[in-house]
C-alpha cells in the first residue's frame, strides 16, 4: 500500500528538486549550444544561464525567480494501491504544492483569472493540474513535477492534410519567428509540438512533448525522428539566439508526438518550455521506497499504443 505521507513527502521534495537542479539533458544541451554560439551576445548570455544553473545548485535556491506554474504528471502500475485512493492522492499533491510554495519558497504565481485573487500557495480552481496515464502490472506510482515556464509560447493552427510536412513548417517558422522576435519565452528552449488529434488532445501533447521527454532524444518512430531533425535544424537557421538576441541556436530540441486525428484535418500545437527546463520524477514502490529520476518515462510503447488489444 502506498501511504499518503509518502506521497505528500514525495511531492515537497520534487518541487524543491525541479525548482532549484536543472537537470543534466537540458544542462548539457545548453553548454552544447553555448560552446559552437558564434555571436558574442547570445554566446555571453549562454554562459551566464550555464552559470545561474551552477549558483542556484550551490547556494540551493530556485534557478529563476518566476518558478513558472508547477504541474503534476502521475503515471500509475495497474496494481499500484494508493491509501485513501485517488482523492487522497489529489489532496496530497495540493498540500505539497501549497507547502512548497511556502518552504522552498515558490513564487506563488496562481491567480483567479478576472479578479487576480492570489492564495499565495499555487493552488486554486483546476491548480495544479494533474495528468494521469497507466500502465499494465506494476504497484508503483511515478510522480513527476514540472515548474513550467515560458508562459507566451504556446500556439495552434487547424491544418488540413494537403498542408502537409511544407504547412507544419510554416506554421513552426511563423510561430517561434513571433515569439523570439518579442524576447518571450527565454531561449534556448524545447519545442513541443502535438500532431493530430482533437483540439484538446494536440495542445496537451504538445506540452507533455516539451516537458517530459529527454532532450536531445529522439522519438521511436523514424519519420517522426526525421521531422523533429528537420525542425530543429530549421528553426536554428533563422538567426536567433539566446532571449531574441542575434544568434545560432535558440532552440535546445524539437519533440514531436502525435495522435490519430479526424481523416479531414491535421491539427499542431507548440509549446515552448524555456531553459529553466524544470522538471523531476519519483518512483514510489509498494513498500513506500522512493527512487528519484531525472526521466520522466512519461511516452512509454503501452502510453503510446496503437493496436487494439
Ligand atoms: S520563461 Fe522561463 S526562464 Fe524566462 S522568466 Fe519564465 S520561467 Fe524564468
């Protein structure tokens, strides 16, 4: 049986873990970057990034000070058995985020839409969301944070199928060209970009794309591998670099996921997740043991699965 304090004490560490380590993917990717940058700018605004990564490790403070909107991923064994059940788990996950939100500290960025009400604690009316996937035979619970950032880039276009690979670049050139040309969303990032689907369903692929797969890992299905190369290389080709500045490399990776969608359109999604590239995982087993991971193992073949079975 899983207990709740178990999950509740899970929780406040994954929101100090996500919040303060970027973890070593993203970092890399970003050093990567940083050592082929030709601009000067971009190039000295990478090191500093690498450097606040560094300073918010040693002195134990989160890597930027708009610690973005923190989210649940709860990926669950079939078997898995939760003291209390799902409502206890959900009561938990918003305990630990409001408590969090105080302890670490978070910024408590949450607010009522119209009246800008703030509970100072991140919680609220759908605060924090929970997305919830499962797979067969296990007794775990994977609990996975992300604190996202990169409010501004996020962006969807209903194409239809004679728009083709041609209409999905262009709607990505349209999209990430606008939002560096404003400095939003602070490059270098991860584009997440959702393929099919209903509306709902493209939009949040897109952001599961952007946050939790590993960056510089391809997806498994090779034209799928193929776009995202062809993406990355395209969107690096435009002369961005760091935060909107003149540059090389703006974008860290292109993850692509898809969903079968109505035969009569092809709707994409983007989201961007910034360099503050927070997320963290945690197993917990039956025996209430916790194993912290830096990938979330959230696309998994059962996940992603396209026979009936
Ligand atoms: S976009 Fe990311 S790096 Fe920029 S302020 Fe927001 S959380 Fe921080």
């Amino acid at each position: 049986m899983i207990l709740t304090e178990t999950i509740y004490q899970t929780a406040v560490e994954l929101h100090r873990q996500a919040a303060i380590k970027i973890p070593d993917d993203a970092r890399r990717a970003v050093e990567r970057i940083h050592e082929r940058e030709m601009h000067d700018l971009s190039k000295y605004v990478l090191g500093q990034i690498i450097d606040n990564y560094q300073i918010a490790v040693e002195e134990q403070r989160p890597m930027c000070a708009d610690t973005g909107l923190p989210r649940f991923f709860v990926k669950m064994g079939n078997e898995a058995q939760i003291e209390g059940g799902m409502v206890a788990l959900e009561r938990a996950l918003r305990q630990a985020t409001a408590d969090a939100t105080e302890a670490i500290p978070l910024r408590p960025n949450r607010v009522h839409p119209l009246t800008r009400k703030d509970l100072n604690n991140n919680v609220g009316v759908h605060a924090p969301d929970v997305d919830y996937s499962f797979e067969p035979d296990g007794e775990w619970l994977d609990l996975t944070v992300v604190h996202k950032g990169g409010l501004f880039g996020g962006d969807y276009r209903m194409l239809f199928p004679a728009d083709g690979i041609l209409g999905i670049q262009r709607f990505f050139l349209d999209s990430i060209s606008e939002f560096f040309r404003r400095g939003m969303s602070c490059q270098p990032l991860v584009v997440g970009i959702g393929i099919g689907g209903s509306k709902d369903t493209c939009v949040r692929l897109a952001k599961a794309a952007a946050c939790l797969r590993l960056v510089g890992h391809d997806n498994p299905d090779p034209e799928i591998a193929k776009l995202e190369h062809e993406l990355l290389e395209l969107g690096n080709s435009t002369g961005f670099g760091a935060m909107g500045l003149p540059g090389d490399s703006a974008i860290m990776d292109v993850h692509i996921e898809i969903a079968y969608t109505h035969t009569g359109g092809m709707p994409v999604a983007i989201q961007h997740f910034c360099f503050a590239h927070r997320r963290m995982t945690a197993r917990i087993s039956r025996d209430n043991q916790v194993e912290y991971r830096e990938d979330p193992q959230w696309f998994t073949p059962y996940y992603c699965r396209e026979e009936v079975e």
